[in-house]
C-alpha cells in the first residue's frame, strides 16, 4: 500500500513505520513475535521485566497430543511500556497479530493486566500474566 500510495496517490503517502512489524514462522509449533526481545531490550538501555507462561492448550486436554505453548512478555520496568510478545505455540501468529496493535498504541503493562480475557484462549494468557519471572 505504501508504494502504491507514492507512486499514484503522493498526497496520501505516509513513511512505513518498521517498529512493531509482526512476524510469524507457520511450523509445528507456530512461532509468533512483535517488538523485542528480551536481549534487544537490555541492549536498548531498557531495564527488562520478563513474564512467561508455559502451558497446554486447554483444546488438547482430551486429546493424547502432548504439544505445549510458550508465552513471553518483555516490560519496560520503568515506564511498564510492554516491550515484546513472543510466543510459539497453535496460533501464534493470529494471537501475535493483534498484539501488534496494542505495541504500536503503546501498550503497558498495567492495560494488559486491566483487560479481560476471553475464556477459554490462549490468547487470554497475554493478559492474564501477573508475576515477572525475571
């Protein structure tokens, strides 16, 4: 959309903001990631809180599939901007995609906690985090 709007509609044309681009690795299991990384944070001069949750799908309780799923939050510890979601696990690519949004709105960590979950998701996990693990 950017080049077409450069190239045939210049008085539409906004810069592509690259911070906070999403992106999804669809293998078994699906990996999923928006913003940075816990290393990339340190890097950065960020003071890092980490929040993880590792589980099993609540879908494949009945099931002999063994498959678990990872979930990351990285936080600002100072500002509680959240900072990163990862994730690898069924899914993660749709769940990664609207987390994007909440990164690019600049998301803390406290509008996270104050969300509602839909039970019973995966996704829900995201908000549902409460103790940093590091």
């Amino acid at each position: 959309m950017a080049v077409a709007r450069r190239l045939f509609k210049p008085e539409q044309y906004r810069a592509v903001d690259y911070n906070h681009i999403p992106t999804a690795v669809f293998s078994l299991p699906n990996i999923g990631t928006v913003g940075l990384t816990e290393e990339e944070a340190k890097k950065a001069g960020h003071e890092v809180q980490v929040f993880e949750s590792r589980f099993r799908p609540m879908k494949l309780s009945l099931t002999d599939n063994q498959e678990r799923t990872l979930m990351k939050l990285v936080v600002d510890a100072n500002t509680d901007r959240v900072l990163g979601c990862h994730m690898v696990g069924p899914d993660a690519g749709e769940i990664v995609q609207s987390l994007a949004i909440a990164l690019k709105a600049g998301a803390t960590k406290q509008i996270f906690d104050d969300t509602i979950g839909v039970h019973p998701t995966a996704a829900e996990e995201f908000v549902t985090m409460r103790t940093a693990v590091r």
